[in-house]
C-alpha cells in the first residue's frame, strides 16, 4: 500500500478516547448515582442519541455564543435529525409521547452521552456524559426539594466529602420579581429577562463590575469584543446587584432580605414562598445551609427555566469561615414548566437536575479520589514454547474458574520481552512453565508488585539471585491458591 | 399556544426508548459479558460515537443492499464526521493511532451503541448496542481460539443453558482455497470472492437451490428482484456446493472432509491447519463439539475478514439428534490482518467477537429468561394532607437510609388515585399516614402484592374488611422492620 492511500489515524477534535480506569470510575460515578436515583424512585429510561431537530428545539446555555449549536444529520427520507446535547429535551418529547399512559407524577433518570458543535478546549469535549434525574408533573416546591436532597445525597455517595460541595439555590421567580419591582413588566420581562439573567449568571466570572455594565449598555473583554447590554437606568442596575448579592447567613436569614427586595410584586412573592417551601422540606431531609444554600446570583443560562434553579459546584471551605471556595460546577437543574407544553400545548410541570459525569470524574482524579478503582492487571501466564500453547490455554482456565483474571501471552516475543508486556500490562503475577517446571509437573510464580519493591531495595546481587522472595515454585495443584496469595498481599 | 405552534412528540423510525426493566437487562448483559471479558485479560475502551468518515471506511455487512449506510454530519470544520456502525472499525483507528505506546499485544473489549442508515423493520433498529472483545497484534490461531472459547463463556454467563446456543466457526483462508482448486487464482478471487462469499453466506436462508443461483447466473427473488451472480460453470458451483455441506460429525471429522476438499490449494490447506490449531485449543479449554462446530457455510458479510470467521447463534437443540434448529444470529466476528494497515501500512494481524446484544436481551426476554432482573418498584408514601409534606419525606427518608427504595406522592389527586399510582408504580409498600395514625404515633402500611392476591381469593367482604391480613396498623419506630418483612415475604 502506497503512503498516499493511507488514513490518518485521528479522531475528531473534542472527543476523546478512554481506557480502563478513566471508563471504571465513570461506571463507578453513573452507578453511584444512579443507584440513588433508584432508591428515591427513579425509573431508569434510554432514549436514542438523535431526535428530530424539530423536537429537540434550541435550549443551549450559550445561545449568545457564535458556534454554539447541535450535531444535526439527515435520514434516508431526508428528515433533519440532531444529536441530543442534553437529556432533558429527550425526557419532555418521551414524556409528551406517552403522557396518557404514564403513571403520574412520572420520575426518571437517564444517562449517557451528549454532543455539542462546539468549540473544544481544555476539559470542554464534544462529547460528554451527564446522568439526570426529573419529576414530571409536579408542580409543589418539595418536586424541586426533593431533585435538591437527592442530588446532595448523590454528591456524598460517590466520595466528595461534607465542604467538598455545595448546591447553591435561587428561583427565577425571585428575578422576576425583582425586575417588576424597577418597573419592567409583561413583556419588557420576555425580552429583557433572559439579557438580565445571562448577565447576573455571570457574577462568578466577571464580578460585580462585569455585570454592572452586562446590566446597563454593555461590556468589551480583554480581546476587544463587545457584548450588548440590557440598557438598565443606574437605579435599576442597583437594584439587581442588591438582589444578586442578597444571600446573608443562613437559607431563613437570606429569605427574609429577599422578602424586603422583591417587595410587593406577586411574581417575586411566589418565589419566595417557593423558596420557603423548599427549605422546610430540605430540613425535614436533613439538608442544612452547609450543603444547600440559597444564592440570588443563581439563575443558570437555559432560557426553558421558570421556577427554581440549582447549581451543584465542587468546593474548598474558606479557612474565614466565610462563603466557599468554588471550583467549578459539576451539576445544575431546575424547574422547567413550559417543556413539554411545546408538544402537548399544555402546560406540564416538571423540575431535574444533572449531574455533569464527565466533569465530575476529571474533579475526582484531581482531588485523588478515584483509588477504589481496580488498578491491577491479568495475571500473565507467559508462553515459552509454541508447542505448548494448550497447556498454557488450560493453566490460565484454572485461574479464571477461581475468579482470577489471567491470560496468556500471544505475542511472537521471547521470555525477557514477556516479562516486560507483564509489567506494562501492570499483572501482579507472571506464571513461568517452562522445560524444568514441566518435567516436575509444577510452575514459578514470580510477584511482579514485590519484585518490583525488593529489586528497589536490594544491595547484594549475588544474594538476591539465590533467594529472591518475590519468585518460587509451586507444585500445580496448588498454583491457584498461591496466586490469589499473593492477591491479598 | 396554538395548535399549529406545536411541534410532534415522535422519535425518528428505528429509533426505541427503553424504560426500567428494558434497561436494567440490558446492562446485565453487557457487566455479565463484560466482567468475562476482563477475566481474560481484555482492557475497557471507550470511543466517541462518531469518528472522521474516512477513518471509518466502508465495512457494512450488507454493501449490496441499496439504502445501506452509515449516518453521516459535517462539523463546524467542515469536515465528514460519521456514527460508528460497529465497535471494530474506531478500534483500527485507536490502535493505530495509539500503536507505538500499547503494550502488544494489545486486548480491549467495548462496549456500547452503534447507527445504520438503513431501513428499519421488526427487531430491526437504527440504534442498537453491541459488546465486544478484540485481540490485535495476534498472528496464531491461539487468538482466534481464545475469543470463541471466551463467547461461550460469555453466553453461558447470561444464562444462557447448554444447547441453548452455538458457535460455528469456519476459515475464508478454506472458502479461497476451494476457489483455488476450482481454477479461480489472485484477482478473480478478489473479483469474485465476494460475490462468493455473500452467496454461500445465505444458505441458511435461501437454502442450496438460492446459493446455486447467486453462484451461477443470478437468482429472482419473491418480489421479482434480480440478484446478479458470481457466473461460476456447473462443476465449480458442484464443488462450492459440496464446500458448504462440508460438515460431518464433530470438529475432527469435519476437518478431515475439508482437508480433502482443499486438495493442494497452499491457502486452503493454511486454512486447515488454522481451525486444526483452533481445534486444540478449544478441546484445552473444554469448549466441545457441542459449543463450537466448524460449518464450512459460515463466511460472515464483511469484505474485511482475513481468516477465522465465527457466528453466534441462539438455538433448539434437534429432536432427532441431528444439527440444532437455530432461532438467529446473537454474534459474529473473525480474524481481520488488513483493518490496521489502512491507517499504519503495515499489516497488523487481529481478530474478534461481537456479542450482539440488543438481539440478545430480546431473545433471553422471548425465551423469560429475564425473571432475575428486579421488578419491584418503590415503596410509595400516601400524601393525605398538603400541610405533612415534610414529614412524609422524613419517614421515606428513614427506609432509604436503610436501603428501601421509596418515594412520597407528588400529584394533587385523592387518596384513591395515590393508591391506583402505587399500583401502576408496581409497589410493594403503600405507608399510610392520616390524622389518626399521627395522633397515635403510628403508620398503617398495606402489602400491595398480598392485597392482589388476597382480593383475588376472598368470598366474603365483610370478614375481608375487618381482618385484612395485607393491611396493618405499626409503630412509627417498627416501620422500617416491619416494610423489611414484607419485601422478602
């Protein structure tokens, strides 16, 4: 084959390959959770990975972004088809579907992968993994609670320990109320409340100044583009950055302040009580102000939100005792009651949250918290003469039936290049049969894990060659048994 | 919202949701295959869904089929992307991408969805999973061995009982060595070798007389569709037709018939010795007659196999103790030296198995064989007054911290319609707590399955409603226990 007809062996940018341990601790993070989700009865659903583009809509956090957007395709009848790049817009054509014969309330969870055509970076894929849960058809707070305790729950099981994490709370109704309190109303809300929202979203990355501007005529970052603004008077503007900055102590003192800003308006109100009513419930769970805080600044990006939104970030307690450290999201949800009226044309109230696997997981091997994970290789049994391929075959059973992973080397390789696929394989023992143990019906075992250790230690070579612990035969009758020995050491 | 505005709750065709129990077979197929797979040393991989078009080539086992085809999307580079239609081909492109840093040779096994673009029918999909095991940088018939013996293990790990399933193995090295024989060399059997192969591929569905249609002129199909054919002479198509009946006894005698029938033909006779190495293997691991027999009729559609070649099939043992009846395909793969080579130039020898199992966990559903899959749903908390919510989370929260799923009513209906839920829910457990059973610090739980069988078998009414045995009044601090007794009833 000439070089020219040759494919390059490359993958698409922003996807990427995993092995072994990284697939293992997503399995143990989607288990995890998913096992939780279960126990607060979830019921489990897959849906495909494309929909019709039509059913999916256009709910991408960062509508503002120039290349955000879906994976789109087309079928044999020429239908337009997308990729899902969330599992919420699945969950709401499914329940849509099949509202009729649904038991309701309907709770779910789903896992699996989702696409954004988007701009990759570090740690932003085009391909990632979230593992949700949501309530269909609830339209009382302790819906929302409950998404937020079980979430915490969750949060502890995988391993993040109590200061690790926190969920941070708001309602968009609280925002609402608050605009109809600088005298926005109606429609005024419709087209400058997502520019508000998106803007307060922002306290985290621009601070306070940032948003001043987001709020009024707009904001040039360091590369010199522009972002548009909401065009907010000053007095306005003072008002959002009151609210926005509103979380004093704890849930009950920061409701009180927030009675005060959205004053008499009814929308902010509801909010409030909505509020009020997911505190209690939390409480009831055991879910105090240190995992789960209500925080104004929250309003998440997803233009579907209509009521509560949560926030799930990875934290340092501050060595103050003041408001934590973040380190970055790793999960958010909230109430969405208008997602499946698009398909029904009425009004289902629905809440969930997500849990952003694939970040979470990369958090994890950061934190050094992925060490339950099976690390060890097979056991190799290494094959010294072609002719006795079968015996090797049999010998490796023989482990496998005691529950022992072992297989055996098929390489055209000789011993020393063996031992070395052994190692880079990490096994923690090399079976050697050769001429000598065959004539005596037995096997060498040699420990890879001490042998390593012992090699790092050793000062007298002549010594170690005559009584090297990490290597010595066994009759085969007891072979297994010596293996899983050296297993448990 | 008008009724115009809105948008049609349907999923694109071939496409399914699964729900509960759908899933949790499923993924017990894939960790039951999987945990086998990692027993023989094979490594986890995952890939992205979608690779660049080229990289995946054009491997689909039905070339000849007019709307075959993968489904295909452009990114925002412009460039071809396109969903994985099976787990082998992003594998060629990892290991060659990867081949220098792989410790050779190299086993993975993956897991996971895979899209064609084709014409979906009954148990026919556009998505469906597949689970399988790759050995790559393996030259003898040993590797080929080791992934039957594996399948089988697998297969018998599902569940699957003796008799239930078989493998059939045969060779195309055999397939071209007949062609050789009958005076077909080098390119004519790249020309024709296909259209061969894809005709004796069909026996098991056209029988002899469609096979020695598509071997000669061509054959018409039912619906007047004409299939053109390889235009072999009487005498080859005798000779290829004596080729596929090849089978006799056992693997030993098989071998035997087909050693003959290869006469001098140096691959057909390569081909031999290949299942003869096989052969010993398998008798080594204790795979018999019975599990794996060599049917010279298998050749499996894909243009890429180089070798071995091996079918899954589920199956009903023959009354008559003659070849086992087969309820369709579960599996397939084989040897494939030249996949690596269109990325790396140099031939790369590799070999593999497919469990199927989208087609797996329905046949294990058709023959009940799903029945250790759980299929209880939650204990459901009755919410009789809006003003208990948070105690009614409080008591589902005391059987979750014990492990018993649970979850509180969300709806707004009565207590009639909470019931009807439980049901629907498939609930073990209704917890029942009203005014009276507050004051007395009590629970009232109902034994939902007892209550349906209990109703089913009474006569008489008034004695049933005065000593309900499924319906019992405890204390709060029993509660837990008392749920407990009745889940392993």
């Amino acid at each position: 084959m000439s070089s020219q007809d040759l494919v390059a062996a490359a993958k698409p940018r922003g996807i990427i390959d995993r092995r072994g341990e990284d697939v293992a601790l997503e399995e143990y993070v989607v288990s995890t959770v998913g096992a939780v989700y279960e126990r607060w009865g979830f019921e489990r659903l897959e849906t495909g990975a494309f929909e019709f583009s039509d059913a999916l809509g256009k709910h991408l956090p960062d509508q503002d972004r120039p290349n955000a957007g879906v994976f789109s395709l087309q079928d044999d009848d020429e239908r337009w088809l997308s990729l899902r790049y969330d599992l919420t817009a699945p969950l709401a054509r499914f329940a849509a579907e099949n509202w009729t014969s649904l038991a309701k309330p309907y709770r779910r969870w789903q896992t699996g992968p989702v696409w954004r055509n988007e701009k990759p970076g570090p740690g932003r894929f085009r391909q990632f993994t979230q593992c949700d849960a949501d309530t269909v058809g609830v339209a009382q707070a302790a819906g929302d609670a409950e998404i937020v305790a079980m979430a915490a729950e969750a949060l502890t099981a995988i391993g993040l320990p109590d200061g690790g994490f926190g969920l941070r709370l708001s309602s968009r109704r609280i925002l609402n109320g608050v605009m109809e309190s600088i005298g926005l109303s109606g429609g005024d809300i419709d087209r400058a409340g997502m520019t508000v929202a998106r803007a307060v979203d922002k306290l985290d990355r621009l601070g306070v100044d940032g948003v001043e501007q987001l709020l009024g005529k707009g904001r040039k970052d360091e590369s010199g583009d522009f972002t548009p603004g909401a065009g907010l008077d000053t007095g306005a503007i003072a008002k959002i950055l009151e609210f926005v900055q509103a979380e004093r102590g704890g849930r009950e003192e920061t409701l009180a302040r927030l009675a005060e800003l959205v004053g008499d308006s009814a929308e902010g109100r509801a909010g409030v009580e909505e509020l009020s009513a997911i505190h209690d419930i939390l409480s009831a769970l055991g879910v105090g102000d240190d995992i789960a805080r209500f925080d104004p600044s929250i309003v998440r990006g997803l233009e579907y939100y209509t009521g509560a939104v949560f926030e799930a970030e990875l934290t340092l307690p501050a060595a103050d005792g003041g408001a934590p450290v973040s380190l970055g999201s790793i999960g958010g949800g909230g109430r969405y009651d208008d997602l499946v009226a698009r398909f029904t044309g009425e009004r289902v109230p629905a809440t969930g949250f997500s849990v952003g696997v694939s970040r979470l997981t990369a958090a994890l091997r950061e934190l050094g918290r992925d060490s339950g994970i099976e690390t060890s290789g097979p056991v190799v049994v290494l094959a010294l003469d072609r002719d006795q391929m079968a015996d090797y075959f049999a010998v490796a059973q023989m482990l496998r039936a005691e529950g022992v992973a072992a297989e055996v080397y098929l390489g055209a390789s000789g011993m020393r290049a063996q031992m070395k696929y052994a190692d880079r394989r990490n096994a923690p023992v090399a079976v050697i049969i050769g001429e000598d143990e065959r004539a005596r019906g037995s096997v060498t075992l040699k420990d890879l894990k001490l042998g390593a250790k012992v090699a790092a230690e050793i000062t007298d070579h002549e010594q170690w060659r005559k009584d090297n612990p990490a290597q010595f035969e066994t009759g085969r009758g007891e072979m297994v048994e010596a293996v899983k020995k050296i297993l448990t050491r």
